[in-house]
C-alpha cells in the first residue's frame, strides 16, 4: 500500500528517491515525504501531496548521496503533512519510514509518553523512531538499536531507518510487509515493490519476515532478529523498466486490459497436452496419484482474487466434478477454519503479498493444509511460503483496478480444472473440446477489444446512472461480481450484484427507470431463465444492458454488448472483459482518475 525507496551509493540521492516515488505511485497514497543527510543532520520534506509536488517543494535538493522517502497510505492519523512520512525522533537524528500496522501503537505511545516523549504526529510510525533513538544509547550499531527496538514492537511492518550521524548506512526490516533489496555497482537501494528498482537494477534480494538488513554503498548483511545471519544471495527479476511505461496510452488500465491476449498466451506456453487432452501445471508439484487423492478445492483471495477463485471454484465443480468453493481470505483466518487434509487449498494474490491471504496460508500450513500459490510477482511472500503454485505471467500490473492478473487467474484455475477433471472423469473428448477452447481464448479476448468503441458508446448512454445493478446466473455470477466491482472502485458509481434468481427476493424493489441493470447472457442451457429475468426487470421499468454471446428476441433489450463463443464452461472469462471496457470507459467520461482510485491501493499489505 505505502511506498518505501531507500538509496546510498556514490549518486545525488534525491532524484533516485523521488524517480521511485514515482514509480510507486500506483499503490495509492495520500501523502510523500522525503529525508537526506545534511551537515550531520537530516534534512526532511514531506506533506500531504502528490509526488509532483513533492519534487517542486525539494527543488534540485542536497548533494546528499544517500536518503530515505515514502509515500503514505494513512491508517494511523490523518493524511496530513506532520503526519507524513519519514517520521523522527525529538532530537531529529533518527528518521523512519513505515508500511504496516502496529498492533500495540497506544501502549507504546502511552509507555514512551510516560518516559518524557513529545509526540509531534497522530502516528504509529513515530513510536518506531523514538524506540529506535532510545536504544541507541546501549547500541554499538545502528542495527543493533534498531534490533532492540523492534523487540517491543507487535504487528505489521516494513521499514528503512536512518541515523543522521552515519550516514552512509540504512537498516532495513521486514514482518508482514514487503520490502525488496536492490543490488547495484557501488550502491544499494531499497524499496517496497520492485517497480522502484528496476531502472537501476534488477538484481535484487528479497527480505523475509523477521529479517533485518544493513546497507553501504558497497555491500549488504541480513540477519534474523535474533542477530542470526541469514546471508542471502540476489535473483534476478524478469522485468524491467520499459514494463512500467505507458507505451502511448493514456494510464495503464487501458494498457492492461489490451495486454490480456498476450498475457493468456504467455500463460499458454507450455501448459496444454493435446496429445492427452489435459493441462500441464508442474509448479504445483503435484503428480497424478497427488492429484486424484484430492477430494474437495478452497480458493482463497480478496477482492477481485476473489471473484476470480468463484469462476474457478465452478470450473472445478463443472470438469472435476470435485466439491470446490472460494472464501474470502479475510474471513477464513479468523473464523478457526477446519483444516481438510484431503482439500487442495489455493492461494491467490497478483501481488503475492496481500496480507489477509497471506495469513491464511501461514494458518493452513500450521494445520497441515495443502497450499498452493497462484501469483503474478515471482519472489513474492506467498510464492515463498507455499514454494509451489502457478505463476501468472501476466507481467507487471501498475493501475490499481487489475484487469489482465484478473483474467490470467481464471484462465489459471481453466487450467487447474481440467487437469483435475482429466485425471477422473473428464472424457478426451470434452478435454480436447476445452483444450481448443483454451487456446483460442487470446484471440477471442482480442476481438472483445477491438469492439471498445461501442462498449463506449453504451457508457456514455448510461454515464449519468445513480447505481446499477450486474446480474449473473450458476457460471456468470462471479463475473456479474467482478463487474460490480471494478465500476465501484474506478468511477465511484454504486453497483452491486445479484444472482438473478435472487432479485424476486428483494432488489427488485429498487428497480425503475434511473437503475440499470447489466445483465450476463451466455448462450448456455440457462438462456431462457436468462431472458426470464430480462422480462422481469423490463416490466418494471428498469433499462437492460445485455452482455452476451446469444441471440436475443429484438428490442428486448435497451443496449447490447456482443461477446464471442468460446466454450459454456470458459465464457465466464470472456464476458469479464467487456465490462472492464465498460466501466473504463464510463469512469474516463466521469473524469476519475483511472489509475489511482480515491481510498484504494493496489497492494494491500495491511488488514
């Protein structure tokens, strides 16, 4: 959610600070702030604005060579400029910058208080500094202050400190929150998301929870928190700058949703058998005999990770003829789930770091669950505690609404399905007709994209709506969802979604003439149910904008989007399209800021 970049090295710090600012923007933040080194002191700007105005409010900055900044994500405080980001001790020699929650935030504040401390801000962070500032009075090290300090500290965090007095050397620590090392030539940096790092290296060193890290300018040491060395060696990560450029268009949702074909194919490579009709997923690590013991499927996610693990809950269901549901993970971790050692539990996260899921696998893996991981980030915390799962390949998703991660997901779990289904019941024939399904998908996906013109034109029509409601039935319910979902959060018109069995059973009272419905109409064996429905909010008054791949009886509808056939099972995944178009398109005729949505951020590393 925050921002964290951290650089010594023997450059000007403060344009490598800011340049990953930028590139972290797409987490959502509310304030940025800024510290460098200055004539043994520490030289801090920060306030509650954009990373644009930052930059105008530091001007050409220090020749300082090393430094610490963050853009903020407000859970402790306000977004107000004391409360932005680095936070310092009284003396102003400590500063630190923060992702996360601490859990006993008032107790600290209240023991520090007691102590004699002065709060300048409303936030958690600043206990962190004012710890760090005491321990350092029976502290060899920087590290070792902060080692001390971290041992009253009870939550989530990601955090980079800075003593004014060595200035050459940041400590870095990590539990819950997610920070990345950057390895370079004679400079180290240090950031909470990759995108910060790559324009200068894509050698980089993954910190896991518990672990500390020192840099310098010429090399690095981690350890546990317990002073235990850890000596981790860098990777390097398959992406680099060029991925988080525009490319010519206007914000990077647009970019994204038309990335979705060759996302799929890159998804494709490798992972359909047509001699034997079935998928190959060897990351599972699961062989045949594995895979037939498996006797029901959870999918977990939040959000639309979520709504993705549905549609793969029912192709599980539909090719497997295996029990299988999906569950947000919030709910999971808390309500003492019984762990079956007989379910194949499945993980979900495009960032690999979303917090709630990731406490859910820690929960399983302590119950004995059998966990996979389905991520787009290689390296990222999910992908390590569950060491086996399914990459993406979708390549780096910037806007904040996920669009091409959330198509890979369902295109994933097409896959985990069938080769579920193969090992049991599944005919060759119907695994062969869902193979070719399979591959045809990217173009398919294409050809809903070259159709984005008249998916504007019917957002435009329907630009001035108070609400809408999606609608969708068995296969299409969790798409309706997902639609729902990403008009709420990109163009803050209210939406919510129903299956339409369920509207007789209340929402229909909310129907007339200002509340559409955009209702999914597969071409399936519920097609009369499906106009059924139409009928029944068309008596009401309410306007009807059909999404489907069927032929509809002339002028039962108010507007209609056409969607190609792939196959019933796989359709859910390309009806999902049109209404990410539908709602861009409609947010962009609001005038929302596309990438950025007000109160959202794109990796959500906290509760």
């Amino acid at each position: 959610m925050c921002g964290i970049v951290g650089y010594v090295g023997g450059r000007k710090a403060t344009p490598i600070l800011l340049e990953g600012l930028h590139r972290l923007e797409y987490r959502g933040y509310d304030s940025a702030g800024i510290a460098v080194p200055h004539r043994s002191r520490l030289k801090v700007t920060k306030a509650a604005v954009r990373v644009g105005e930052l930059r105008d409010l530091v001007g050409d900055g220090l020749p300082a060579t090393s430094g610490i900044a963050h853009t903020r994500w407000a859970t402790h405080g306000e977004p107000t400029d004391v409360n932005a980001h680095p936070q310092q001790d009284t003396s102003k020699r400590i500063a630190v910058v923060h992702n996360g929650i601490l859990e006993n935030a008032d107790e600290l504040r209240a023991r520090l208080t007691a102590d004699g401390v002065t709060f300048a801000s409303d936030t958690d962070t600043e206990a962190i500094a004012h710890l760090v500032a005491a321990a350092l009075d029976g502290a060899e090290t920087l590290e070792q202050a902060v080692r001390t300090a971290l041992q009253d500290v009870e939550g989530a965090y990601g955090i980079v400190v800075m003593d004014a007095t060595r200035p050459g050397e940041l400590v870095v620590a990590r539990n819950g929150s997610p920070i990345v090392l950057g390895v370079g030539d004679g400079e180290m940096f240090v950031a909470s998301d990759v995108a910060a790092l790559v324009r200068y290296t894509q050698s980089v060193v993954y910190l896991d929870d518990g672990e500390l890290a020192t840099l310098t300018a010429d090399d690095y040491r981690t350890s546990t928190l317990q002073a235990r060395s850890t000596a981790k060696s860098p990777t390097t990560v398959d992406v680099d700058d060029t991925d988080f450029q525009l490319d010519g268009y206007d914000n990077f949702m647009h970019k994204e949703m038309h990335e979705q074909p060759d996302a799929i194919r890159r998804a494709l490579l490798g992972r359909l058998d047509e001699r034997f009709a079935t998928a190959r997923l060897g990351g599972i690590n699961l062989d045949a005999r594995a895979l037939r013991a498996v006797r029901s499927v959870k999918f977990l996610g939040c959000g639309s990770a979520y709504y993705a693990g549905q549609i793969g809950a029912n192709l599980v269901e539909e090719l497997a003829r295996l029990p299988a549901d999906a569950e947000p993970a919030s709910e999971f971790r808390y309500r003492n789930p019984v762990i079956d050692g007989d379910t194949l539990y499945v993980a979900v996260s495009q960032s690999g770091e979303t917090a709630d899921t990731l406490a859910a696998v820690r929960e399983l893996q302590r119950k004995g669950g059998q966990v996979i991981g389905v991520v787009n980030v290689v390296g990222s915390a999910i992908a390590r505690e569950c060491g086996h799962g399914v990459l993406l390949h979708s390549g780096p998703e910037v806007s904040v609404a996920s669009t091409k991660a959330v198509t890979s997901m369902s295109f994933s779990f097409a896959l985990l399905a069938l080769l579920l289904g193969r090992v049991r019941d599944l005919s060759v024939a119907n695994g062969t007709r869902i193979v070719q399904g399979l591959a045809t998908l990217p173009d398919l996906i294409s050809d809903v994209l070259a159709t984005e013109d008249e998916i504007a034109k019917v957002a435009d029509r329907f630009r001035d709506a108070r609400g809408m409601f999606f609608i969708g039935r068995v296969r299409c319910w969790p798409a309706a969802r997902e639609g729902a979902q990403k008009l709420k959060e990109i163009s803050y018109v209210h939406a919510e979604a129903y299956q339409a069995s369920e509207l007789k059973h209340g929402p229909l009272a909310l129907i007339d003439e200002t509340m559409p419905s955009v209702v999914l109409v597969p071409d399936d064996e519920l097609l009369a149910k499906n106009i059924g429905t139409i009928e029944q909010i068309k008596a009401r008054g309410g306007p009807v904008i059909a999404v489907t791949n069927a032929e509809l009886p002339h002028g039962l509808v108010d507007a209609e989007i056409r969607v190609p056939h792939a196959t019933r099972e796989l359709d859910p995944i390309l009806l999902t399209i049109p209404l990410q178009l539908f709602a861009y398109h409609l947010a962009l005729r609001l005038g929302r800021d596309i990438d950025k949505p007000r109160n959202l951020a794109k990796s959500v590393t906290v509760e």
